[in-house]
C-alpha cells in the first residue's frame, strides 16, 4: 500500500507541466494495464474518452451502468461505440443487493431520506466503482473544480486513500464554455440532455434540468438540502 503512495509523487513529478494527452500517455505508460477511466457519458467524460479512443492511450474505459440510467445515456454509450470502435466495459451492482432493495424498500426509497439515497448509491455504484478500482493504481475522472464548491477544494492530480489510488482529472480546470468548444470542434458525440438544460446527467430518477444561472450540480438529488449533492464516488477533502 505505501509503495503505491509512493507512486503517486512520482506521478506528480512525472506529469508536470505536460499538456493532458501527453500526461495521459505517460500515465499509460508508467502504470500499464493499472489505469483506468470513468465514464458516465457527460460532455466532460466524452472529450476524455474521445483523447483516449483517438490516440489508442492504452487506458481501460469502464461504465457504472446503476440499472436507473437515462434512455439518452444509453444512446450516447451506443453512439461512442459504433464512432470509436473501442471496447467500453460496464460493471453493473450486485444482483442480490438490488434485490432485496427493491424487496425491502421499493424503486423510490432514495426520495425519502439521505440515508437511503446513500444505500441506493452505495449498491448501485460505490460497491460497483470499488470492483471496477481493484487492483489499478490510476483512476481517471472527468471532474472539474467548477462543478461545484466541494470540488473547487480538489485537486488535478490527488491521492485517493479509500480505493489507494492515483485520481487524475485532466480537465479540472476547464470551464464549460470550453468543453463545449471541444466538443463542437471535434464533433464528439454527446447527451442529448445537454441540450435540454442538463449539465450534470446521473441516474433518471436523480436528475433534473436547472434553470440559466442554477449551479452545474443542482439538477442533482435537488430534494436534498443539507447533503454535498455527491453519491460517494468523489470522497471531498
Ligand atoms: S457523481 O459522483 O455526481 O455521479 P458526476 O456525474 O459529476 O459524478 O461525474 C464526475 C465523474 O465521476 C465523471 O466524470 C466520471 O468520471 C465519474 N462518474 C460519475 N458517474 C459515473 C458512472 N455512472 N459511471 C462511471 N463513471 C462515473
Ligand atoms: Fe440510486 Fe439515485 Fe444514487 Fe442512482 S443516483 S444510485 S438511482 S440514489
């Protein structure tokens, strides 16, 4: 465990001042077949994947597929398949904890309280994101320091002591403006919602669109007032 510790100084040192493909690409090289990426299809996570899949980064793509997904996410999953022609894996919850959730508390348990909305994402995607960790030492995400006052306090390039791993998010400093430049100018396929005044797209359920000048995230569990608006994939600092 502290050796991969120690590997997070090195990566430090290592990526320095490279621009993010190439810091992708040294990644890649220095923890190879132990680094993967995140994808959960938003415009964020489709300029990365489009970095990886166009510059063939050997750097394993995964889904949460949490079963409560939107259609237009699926269609954009299909769409980056067919475009990139490269394998995207999906880890999906484990079949007898989504069972006895629904036996013991119906599809809608999230709505009533943050206890159970934190049960609900801990089946459906902390315990699935724990699997899909193992064994790597490089977990790549689409977070930027704008989303949010909770990720503003993150950093590009942090030691993630729960899954001891390396998180790297290539465009935390990115604003949206400028992902959606990307995304135009490279004709990146993207959500459809996008359009549809959503920028952060979770489960359906959990998502709603914001109004002009709403914060990115607010759309997410917006019935929660007291909570950091995170499901406990991104640990804050
Ligand atoms: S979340 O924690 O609130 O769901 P958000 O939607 O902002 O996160 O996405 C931040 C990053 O978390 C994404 O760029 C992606 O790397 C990862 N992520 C979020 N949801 C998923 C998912 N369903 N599958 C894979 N990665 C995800
Ligand atoms: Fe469950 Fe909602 Fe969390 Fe998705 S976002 S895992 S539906 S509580």
């Amino acid at each position: 465990m502290g050796n991969t510790r120690m590997l997070f100084e090195k990566a430090k040192e290592m990526i320095g001042e490279l621009d993010m493909t190439a810091a992708l690409r040294k990644l890649a090289e220095n923890h190879k077949d132990k680094i993967v990426f995140s994808t959960s299809f938003g415009l964020e996570d489709q300029v990365i994947s489009h970095l990886i899949f166009s510059n063939h980064i050997p750097i394993k793509v995964f889904t949460l597929e949490t079963g409560r997904l939107f259609p237009e996410t699926y269609s954009v999953w299909n769409r980056t398949l067919e475009i990139y022609k490269e394998k995207i894996e999906a880890f999906f919850p484990q079949m007898d904890s989504v069972e006895q959730l629904l036996r013991d508390k119906g599809p809608f348990s999230f709505y009533e309280s943050i206890e159970n909305r934190k049960e609900c994402c801990g089946i459906r995607k902390v315990e699935p994101l724990r699997r899909a960790l193992l064994g790597n030492q490089v977990w790549i995400t689409g977070i930027r320091k704008e989303q949010s006052m909770n990720r503003a306090g993150m950093q590009n390039l942090e030691w993630d002591e729960l899954h001891q791993v390396i998180k790297y998010h290539p465009l935390f400093d990115w604003n949206a403006e400028e992902v959606k430049k990307y995304i135009t100018e490279n004709n990146i396929p993207y959500n459809a919602l996008h359009d549809k005044g959503f920028p952060s797209i979770g489960c359906q359920p959990c998502t709603r669109a914001v109004k002009q000048g709403e914060d990115e995230r607010s759309g997410r569990w917006w019935w929660e007032n007291n909570s950091k608006q995170e499901c406990g994939l991104h640990q804050s600092h």
